[in-house]
C-alpha cells in the first residue's frame, strides 16, 4: 500500500497504480475497526473506477459486520447529508474530488457527519491497513439501497424562501459531475423562475474536457463566454464532487471565492441579529474581517481543510465558515460545507435586492486586491517557507497555516498543499500597486528553490 495515499484530511491517489480496490477493501477493514459503527452511508462520485471501488468498499464494510446504505452516485455533500439525516453512524464517499480523472480516493465521517482528518483518525486507519489487520464476523453486514435526492434537495432549498426568487438568466457549469442533476431537481422542485443554459451537465466521469476544477483559470473560459453570449445574470460552476461552487458576474468575469466568504458571511449574520462566530482561512483575510465585522460578528481563523474546519465550527458553534477555495460551511448544514445551500443564497440575494452580482461583491473587489493563488513546486516546502521567514521578519507573523506575513497595508501567506507537491502563495493589498509589490518580492525569493 501506498503511504502517500493518506493525506491530511481524506484519502487519494492515482487509480490503480497507487490506489486500487485491495486499498479500497482495507481501509474500510481499518474504517470498521477504528470507527466501530453499526451503519454508514456508502457513495460514489461519477468516476469510472466508482462501481470497481465501491463494491471493495463496501465488501470490507460487510465483512467486517457493517450495514450498509447504498446512496449511489452522489456528490461529497449529499454523502455528508446522508450519514446526518439518515442518523448513521458514519459514511464514506468513494471520489477524488476534483483530482483529474485517473485518481480515486475516499472522503470519511463519523456519526452526525463529524469529519475524519489526519489527526482524528486517518492515520490510525492507515496503520491499521498497513499491518494488514482483517476483521471478519460470523455475521455479515448487509446492503440496503436509499435514495436521499429528493430530501436533500429539500434541505437545501429550506435555506430560502422559493417564492422570492424572481427570473434571472444563469449559466450553470456542473463539470461532468452530479451538480447537473441535483441543480435540475432543485430548481424544477422550489419551481425556482430560473432560464438556465447548461453547460456540461451529463455525468462522466472521463472528464473529457480535463480536470473538473473551476479553480484552474484554463478552466473558466467555455462558461465565461457562455455568460456573454447568453447575456447572463451570471454563472455557478461545481467542481466534480459538487461540493464547492464558484461564481461568475454578468460580464464573465470570475469571482475570486475570497470575496464570495465575505458576501455570504454577511448574507448569514444578517439572519442572526445577535451577531455569531465565522471561521475563515488565513490565506487572505482583509475583506473577510472587514464584512464579518460590519455585520456584527467574530471572525476566527482557523487552518485551512474541510475536516480542520469543521472540527473547529463545532467547537465554536459557528454560523458559517468559508475557505477562499470556495468550500462553504453551514451550521444548520449539520456544520458542512456544501455546494448548492451558497448558490440558492446567492439567487435570493440578487433576487431581494435587484442588484448584479458584481454590486454585491463590489464593497470588498473595490477595497481589496488579491493575487489570486500562485502555484510553485518546489522540492522541500518547509526549507522554502523557513527562508521566507526570515526575509520578511519585519511584519506581523503567524504560523496557523505555513506562514502569514501583515503589514498595514498588504499581506501575504504560503503554504504547502495538503493534497498536491506545491507550495501556494495568496497576497492581498488595499491597492493593486502594493499587492503587485509585495506579491513579486516572495516570488523572487520562491524562484531560487523552484524544480
């Protein structure tokens, strides 16, 4: 088994050659000795290796005396939905996220869809696969099929009032994954006055036009000239698993995730008037502050991953929590984050205040100018942000997540993904001069260490 696999907050690697359904059959082994449940939810993204996958998945779960929920093909967030509606003891989904489409890998939860992360159990799992411990009962587990569309649908649809939303044009890009389907029974059941162009909206998992990930720029063009040539109110686009959305303004233009945590946090302290905690990341952080403070609120940052998040919503009891990479967490979302709760937010809002999305956002696009994340692969992450350390040790420094520097006026972080061989630099500023400024003085010290 390939110790690589296990990353910091869920399982993943390339099919079959690092991951393969041996893997898959003993991590769930690990799984229903570590967690000890009784029942848990089982999906599947739309990957070709899903069917292959699933059934070792949940062969390991049986074996091993675990009932198993058969959701079927599913989105992360309709997984997480899943084990906390339906009362289980946990879940697993079996995706890869938005990793290209030779990858597979597995997202976990415990009962009341409570996140599994590297420090809460991943890596017990992995020790436990890794010394090849087998569990076998004398009585299986057994397999019962549920499908949890339609009262997920009404879930989300619960976070608006249906009746508010007028017609508005959208162009709405599901990435080949199950957001096309969900997006379709949502709008059709909230009879939502939606004129929607559909973009990529039939599952396949060979992801024929590459990665499904709206994050890549490359990415963005086919649903920015989309919004154009329709004359959109603007668009939404899902990453594969459908469990982060992304927005697009009237013009096409791509609104950085950093900008849409401010709107929504906003959106959700004004529905609690006596103020209430939101988690944010520490990659950028001005325009989040500004908006949580000004509608009342405290913001706590808190390192960047779906699992650490939650954990720390919990923990806080925090309204709502926003990673700038467009995750976005609920608390009534059983402290998830999911994909389509900020879409429906999203259309209410435009529809209440008859403003273009690009209004919206504009009190935090206008005040803060950000970087977007720049990518680098470098051979050691740790030597690189020790040597930006001491560089820029004239600033205001924390280490919540690899290493931010503040100054009055701008500010930067870099940090090593926890799920690819980069490191990630994000820098914002109150002026496009002082971002552009700082923003070249870290890469000119990144370039040296470049591979």
């Amino acid at each position: 088994m390939n110790s690589n696999i296990f990353k910091a907050y869920d399982i993943r690697g390339v099919y079959p050659d690092d991951m393969n359904e041996d893997d898959a059959y003993a991590i769930a082994q690990a799984y229903a000795q570590f967690v000890k449940p009784k029942k848990i939810a089982l999906g599947k993204d739309v990957r070709t290796s899903g069917p292959s996958m699933w059934n070792a998945t949940a062969q390991g779960l049986i074996n091993a005396g675990v009932d198993v929920v058969d959701i079927g093909t599913v989105s992360t967030d309709m997984m997480y939905f899943a084990a906390a509606y339906l009362e289980l003891d946990g879940g697993i989904s079996v995706t890869a996220s938005h990793n290209p489409r030779e990858y597979t890998g597995m997202k976990m939860v415990r009962e009341k869809a409570i996140p599994i992360s590297g420090d809460t159990g991943i890596q017990a799992m992995q020790v436990i696969a890794e010394k090849g411990g087998r569990m076998r009962t004398d009585k299986k587990g057994a397999i019962m099929k549920q499908d949890i569309l339609e009262p997920y649908v009404d879930h989300c649809l619960a976070f608006i009032d249906p009746a508010k939303i007028k017609k508005l044009r959208v162009v709405a890009n599901a990435n080949f994954g199950m957001a096309g389907i969900v997006a379709q029974r949502m709008i059709a059941k909230g009879k939502l006055p939606l004129e929607v162009t559909p973009l990529n909206f039939e599952p396949d998992g060979t992801f024929p036009k590459g990665r499904p990930d709206p994050l890549v720029p490359e990415n963005r063009d086919e649903t920015s000239e989309l919004v154009k040539q329709t004359h959109a109110d603007f668009a939404v686009s899902w990453d594969a698993d459908a469990d982060r959305c992304f927005f697009f303004d009237e013009s096409g233009n791509f609104i950085d995730g950093y900008y849409i945590v401010a709107l929504l946090a906003s959106i959700m302290l004004r529905t609690h008037p006596g103020g209430g905690k939101v988690i944010i990341d520490p990659r950028m952080v001005f325009a989040t502050r500004k908006a949580i403070q000004d509608a009342g609120g405290t913001s706590i940052m808190n390192k960047v991953g779906h699992t650490f998040i939650k954990e720390r919503m919990r923990k806080e009891d925090a309204i709502f929590a926003g990673e700038n990479s467009a995750h976005l967490y609920f608390r009534d979302n059983y402290y998830c984050d999911n994909g389509m709760i900020p879409f429906l937010l999203i259309l209410q809002e435009l529809s209440v205040t008859g403003k273009k999305i690009s209004e919206l956002v504009k009190p935090w696009t206008d005040a803060v100018k950000v970087s977007g994340e720049i990518n680098f692969t470098v051979k050691d992450v740790k030597v690189v942000i020790a040597e930006i350390t001491k560089k820029f040790n004239d600033g205001d420094q924390n280490t919540i997540d690899g290493l931010s520097v503040e100054y009055p006026a701008s500010r930067f972080n870099v940090r090593g993904s926890n799920t690819e061989p980069l490191l990630r630099l994000n820098t914002e500023a109150y002026t496009q001069k002082d971002m552009e400024t700082l923003r070249d003085k870290v890469m000119a010290e990144i370039q040296p260490f470049l591979v």
